[in-house]
C-alpha cells in the first residue's frame, strides 16, 4: 500500500447537533442512553438522530433503552492514530443495545485478548459517576462483559 505523509492545517469543532446533544445531556445529567424511534420503520437510533436513515422522516419520539446488549463485532487495536504502536491492545466492541435496531461503537474494557470474547457475549455499558461526567461520549467508559 503506498501512503504520502503530509499535513492539512485545518482546525475544527465537532458539534453533536441538536439530537446529539440530546443525547449527551440524557447521559450527562440522567447517566441515561436515549434515542430516537421512526414509527414507519420501526428503526429505534441510538444515539438520536433527527431523520430516519431508512426512510427520511423526521424523528421527534425520544427513548430510553437499556444500558445492556449484545456484541454485535469487535476489534483489536494496536496502533495509535498517528501510527505509534499502543502499549497495549485496545479491544473495540460494536453493541446492539436492548431496545435499539442500531448500533453503537465503543470500547470493550478488562479484555486483552480475543480468546476472552464472541460475538453475542452480553455487555453492559459502565457510565462514569455523574460528578465525573461532562456531556461526552466518553462519559460512557466503554462496555464490559455481563
């Protein structure tokens, strides 16, 4: 594969948008997952979104779904993003929380190796204490297996 290294001198703020934000102050304030559903689809969107993916329409039903789900995938990290090896492995789950039709990318803590983990494994998310939490997706600590 050939690469070209180079630099983009480009700053940027992410902004999570008004169902992000949503979203975020569920889980900052509440230490609540919520999301939005589409009645025509039956798509349950977690984190909310403001338009249904499937069909377009306007999301306005927020939900609370559980904090608990299933591994959906997961992966092993072993390289920073600048391409420095990490000291150890970070392991990356895709859950399917109960109660939502997407799904929700994060950490898998406590595993250091793929022999510990399989696809289905139920998870539960480990949300920091609420003095801890600042309205971030990292507010979320990742996924833990149950």
């Amino acid at each position: 594969m050939r690469t070209w290294r180079g630099e983009i001198p480009i700053r940027s703020l992410y902004t999570a948008g008004v169902a992000g934000q949503s979203f975020l102050e569920a889980l900052k304030e509440r230490g609540k997952l919520v999301g939005t559903r589409c009645d025509a689809c039956r798509q349950v969107y977690v984190p909310s979104r403001l338009f249904c993916e499937r069909c377009f329409a306007e999301l306005t039903e927020e939900v609370e779904v559980k904090p608990e789900g299933r591994l959906a995938s997961f992966t092993f990290c072993s390289v920073e993003r600048d391409g420095s090896p990490l000291r150890r492995p970070l392991a990356l789950a895709l859950v399917q929380l109960d109660g939502a039709t997407t799904f929700f990318l994060h950490r898998l803590l406590d595993v250091t190796e793929p022999s510990q983990v399989r696809i289905g494994a139920r998870v539960k998310a480990v949300i920091k204490p609420k003095a801890k939490r600042k309205g971030s997706i990292l507010d979320i600590e990742g996924f833990r297996l149950i």
